[in-house]
C-alpha cells in the first residue's frame, strides 16, 4: 500500500443564488481508511457537500486532499446513469478510458473484469443499461466508480435502491477499499443502522452546517436522532453485542 | 492491483492474458460492430453505383464503371454525363448526408433527446433563412466576404440557433418536450422570415429560393462539393477524437462531470460544430429534411452508442438515405426529377411520428 490520503475541509461553503447550502463546513484531518458516514435530514445539503468536496461544484472554503490527484477522487452521483444505448461492460469500460486511445487494453479489460467481479454483477456485463431495474443501474454507477480505483471514494446515498442483500455487500465491499487499500470513503446514508455498522466515522449534517462530527459509536447516538431528526429513538446491544438503534416513533410536539 | 498486463487490443492472443467471459464477449461485440459498419458501408457502395445507373438515361453497370475508372473503350457522351452531372450530384448525396446524421447523432447525444436533429429543432430552417438573404437580396452578413455570402449567411443563421438552443438547453428544468418545443418555435419563426423574404423578392429571386427551400441535389457542383467535403473532413475528425467523451455524456451529465469531463465545455462546441455541419450542406443543396432524425436512429438500433461506431454508422446511414432518396427522387415519379427533399419527408414524418408514439407509450 501505498503513502496514506487525507483529507480536510476549511470552511467550505455553496451557495445557490443567495440560498447557502452549505456555510463554512470544517473538518479534521480525516486519515486513509476512514468509513466516514454523511448523516442528516433530506436538504440538509449532503449531496451539495459531496459535490463540491468532487470538484463539480464551487465556492468559498478549501478542500484540502493530500495524497491523491484529481483523477483518483471517485465520486457517485445520486442520480443514476440515464439509460444509454451501450451494455453494463461497455458503460464501465467508459468510466475506466482515461487517454484518448480508441483501443480498449488488455489491462483496461482486466480492470473491468476484477470490478465487476468484485461487485458481483458479472452476470449483468452483456445486459443493455436500458433494460436494468433500478438497482441494477446503482450496481452499475457503483462500479464505474470504482473501477477507477479512486483513493479519495464520495458516495451520494450508494444503496437507495438496493436490496438488503445487496445494501450489504456494497457497503462490505467499501469497507474492504478502506481497510485493505487506504481508501478514504465518504458515504451519505439514510439508515443510521449501515452506518453504525460499516462506518467508523459519521458526521452529521443539517442545514448546511456540521453539528456532529467523531466516531461513529460516539456520533449516533439517541440525543442526537432526536435533536436532528426529530424521532424518539435508542441504542441497544442486540444478543450478538451489536448496537442497534431502534426508532420508537416521533418525537412529541 | 499491481502486475497489469501489457498487451493491447490487437496484439497477438497468445502474449496477453487470458480474457474473462464477459471480455470476450466485449471483444466479440466490438467485431461484430465493424462488421456492420463494412456491410453498410457496401451497401452505400451499391447504392452510389445505383444512384449513377439512375436518370433520364439509364445506363447498366457495365456502362458506368469503365466510364468511372476511364477505361480505354467507355462511351464518351457517359463519361461525360458522370463526371460532370451524376457523379458529383450522387457524391454531395453522401456527403450531404453523412454530415446530416452525425449532426442529428450529436444533437441527440448532448441535449439527451431523441427528438432532436437540425432539422426540427429549426437549424436548418435558420441557415436556410440566412441563405435566403443572400439568394433573393444579395445581402451579406459579413460584407468582407461577399463572395461566400451564401454559405456564411446560412453558418452564422445555424449558428445563432444553436446558441438559443444551447443556452435554453442549460437552463433548470429544461426538458425534452420543452426542448422539441422551443425548437418547433424556431421552425416557425425561420419559416416566417423565409416566407416574408419571398414576399419581397423579385419574381426571379422567389423562383430561385421556392426551388432551393425544397432541397435539390440538382445543381451541385465540384466545387461545392468540395466545400462540403472538406468541411466533414475537418469536423468529423474532432468529434472522432471525442468519442469516449460523447459516449459518457448519453449516461447522464452528472456522471459525466463525475467522470472528469467538462461537459458545459463540451456541449458547447459539440453545438457549434453541429451548427457548421447542418449549415453547410443547407447552403448548397437546401434544406432537406429528417437525415439527421432517421439516420442516427438507424445507426443505433444497428450498433448501439459507443460513438467509436455510432458516429460513424450514423454518417453511414445518414448517407445511405439520402444516396437511396436520390434514386427514388428520380424514379417515383417517371420523368420528373423531384426535389429530394420532399422524398426524405415521406420517408421521415411516419418515423418523426413513431417517435413520438413511442415516446407517449413509455412516458
């Protein structure tokens, strides 16, 4: 492996017109082979987060990444692929050419090959995008993201559509990239519950700024789901010893 | 992953690593594909030859080819009918044609949307307004270039059209039918001005733009033909170039961005580059009509969107149909030569049609 990434944000801010999505976000240092779960309410400027931390978006504040180039910031847009005229292997291989060259390389395929395999979805590479279900497609962009081999991975809510099955092995698989290879990974996840389990960091957004930010033991915790989400939950250790947060309902008025 | 094998695509099998099932597969598909781009590019070979046998004297192939290659013992009067009218019409066919298509393909391919070509969205109707001016008042737009008022007139029509386009097309919650809308809207507006630059011609000039605005491959030229050739040379090579790029704008923008590519960058001069491929072939022939819708559908449904094959089985098709318009221009109707631009409408409307029947269903 490789020397360790990092990646810090100072104060990072987008606005929309005069609307501020996000307003001075700032992080410490977060070191390779981080799990760092983005939580919080829809709107709370997540996706706008993962965005500008990709690049495509800009605005006051300094996205400091040490460690990997451009190129090696992966990043998984919410919305999913339209539907294109071109096979789930000729769609990956797009996410892998990076020069001009109009041949496709042995080493090009092979890439392909092992990301594909690593995701399990072989079986889909002679499928036509067009005819996947939805969560075929997230399979998909997952694996255009990856194939790239990115050191710095930005996921925008990577198992919307999945199934449980499936929720599991993305997140495993994500969890591998860090721990194996020193990937950072910053994920935006709904359910408090992957989180807990594949993040080793969680921070906490709502209304444009961080409120919570650490481990993700010390982070999800029921005062917090109750100050940012507005439901009456507890963290339990199941018969394995496993915390488990259970929602009891919403919060009283 | 260290260790990355070496061999590139077309090296012997033996050196590189043995492939997956699924790379094979890839590798497969991807012959397959060159395999329909050389079969259609015979068949377009066929209909040319078709295309020159085809006019008010038929001539058999054993006719035409030794009068092509200028074989010792071909007719003179046939050669000279060839070289002088029927080659460079059938000739500018394809040119024509090709620079349609892959101008619809690239439309299609940036504004993500099936309906999209130069001519319904009202680039062609602009060009063809630019060009009316220079034909019924002798005005240019540029002054300097007086001597290209034609040709320039309709680029820099085609080229403010686009630019509406483009411009509408950045906007949020900018949609397909919004798009098709706005174009239809640029389709009446050009229609309009065209129509009042014939109220004011002269009797003379209005004959000459009514018979121009039908599309006519009648009165082409070598040295038109050259233009437009050379014009197809230029731009094809950089949308070539872009192929991957192109390719991965059709999964989305967002994707795209995420991918590396600058794509406002990019759709910008993919349009400006659409411009001069459907202004061009306007000023010279008129405009013709549904190449650029027909062909890049016919090139998908055969070949899929990997624009290392698309663009050019686009041009392939867009070729095809206007080569295979032209020999029906002159045979549908015995002894008359109809403007080519009515055939292609035949041809283009049921299928401008389908499109949006099938659109409906899905929607």
């Amino acid at each position: 492996m490789s020397a360790g990434v990092s990646l810090q944000l100072i104060n990072v801010g987008v606005s929309y017109g005069r609307h501020k999505v996000v307003d001075g976000v700032s992080t410490s240092a977060i070191a390779s082979g981080a799990v760092v779960a983005l939580l919080g309410p829809n709107g709370a400027g997540k996706s706008t987060l993962l965005k500008r931390i990709a690049g495509l978006l800009t605005g006051p504040g300094r996205v400091d990444i040490v460690g990997a180039k451009r190129e090696e910031i992966g990043y998984l847009p919410q919305h999913h692929a339209s539907p294109a005229g071109v096979t789930v292997y000729e769609s990956v291989i797009l996410a892998v050419k990076r020069n001009g060259a109009w041949s496709v390389s042995a080493a090009e395929l092979t890439q392909v090959d092992a990301t594909l395999d690593m995701l399990g979805i072989t079986g889909l590479a002679p499928r036509e995008l067009e005819d996947l279900s939805g969560g075929q497609r997230q399979m998909v962009a997952i694996a255009q993201t990856l194939v790239r081999e990115p050191r710095v991975l930005l996921m925008d809510e990577p198992t919307s559509a999945l199934d449980l099955h499936r929720q599991l092995e993305v997140l495993g698989v994500i969890r591998d990239l860090a721990q194996t290879r020193g990937v950072i990974v910053l994920v935006s996840l709904h359910d408090v519950n992957l989180a807990l389990r594949f993040a080793s960091h969680a921070m906490v957004m709502a209304r444009g700024q961080i409120v919570a930010s650490g481990r993700s033991l010390d982070v999800i915790s029921a005062q917090m789901m109750q100050a940012v989400f507005h439901v009456e939950a507890r963290i339990e250790l199941c018969s394995r010893g496993r915390p488990h947060m259970i929602i009891d309902g919403m919060k009283e008025p | 992953m260290s260790g990355r094998a070496r061999s590139v695509e077309g090296a012997s099998p033996v050196a590189g690593p043995a492939l997956s099932a699924a790379a094979a597969a890839y590798r497969r598909r991807t012959h397959r594909k060159q395999a329909v781009l050389a079969f259609i590019a015979t068949v377009l070979l066929g209909t040319v030859l078709l295309d020159l046998a085809t006019g008010p004297a038929r001539y058999s192939l054993g006719e035409i080819i030794p009068a092509l290659v200028g074989a010792d013992g071909a007719a003179p009067e046939i050669r000279a009918i060839l070289w002088n009218i029927r080659l460079p019409t059938a000739l500018m066919a394809v040119t024509v044609g090709a620079a349609l298509a892959v101008a619809g393909a690239q439309m299609q391919t940036i504004l993500a949307n099936p309906m999209a070509s130069p001519f319904t969205l009202g680039i062609s109707g602009a060009a063809g307004f630019g060009a009316s001016l220079a034909l019924a008042f002798g005005f240019a737009i540029l002054p300097a270039f007086v001597d290209y008022m034609v040709p320039l007139n309709a680029l820099l029509m085609a080229l403010l059209a686009a630019g509406i386009i483009h411009v509408f097309s950045l906007q949020r919650g900018a949609t397909t039918e919004r798009i098709v809308l706005l174009g239809i809207a640029l389709v009446f507006s050009f229609n309009a001005f065209l129509t009042l630059v014939q109220f004011l011609a002269s009797e003379q000039a209005v004959a000459a733009v009514v018979f121009w605005t039908m599309g006519s491959l009648s009165r082409v030229t070598w040295p038109k033909l050259g233009v437009c050739i050379v014009m197809l040379a230029l731009v094809l090579p950089v949308f070539m170039r872009r192929a991957w790029s192109l390719t991965t704008l059709r999964l989305g923008e967002d994707r795209a961005a995420s991918l590396g590519i600058d794509v406002r960058r990019l759709k910008l001069e993919t349009m400006a580059l659409v411009a001069l491929l459907a202004s061009v072939p306007v000023a010279f022939v008129g405009t013709i009509g549904f190449i650029g819708l027909v062909g890049p559908h016919i090139a998908r449904l055969l070949i899929g969107e990997d624009q290392r094959f698309f663009l050019p089985a686009s041009a392939l098709c867009g070729a095809l149909l206007l080569s295979s318009s032209s020999i029906l221009s002159k045979t549908l109707v015995p002894g008359t030569l109809l403007p080519v631009g009515i055939v292609t409408a035949i041809i283009g409307v049921p299928f401008f049609l389908a499109l949006i029947l099938r659109d409906a269903r899905r929607g």
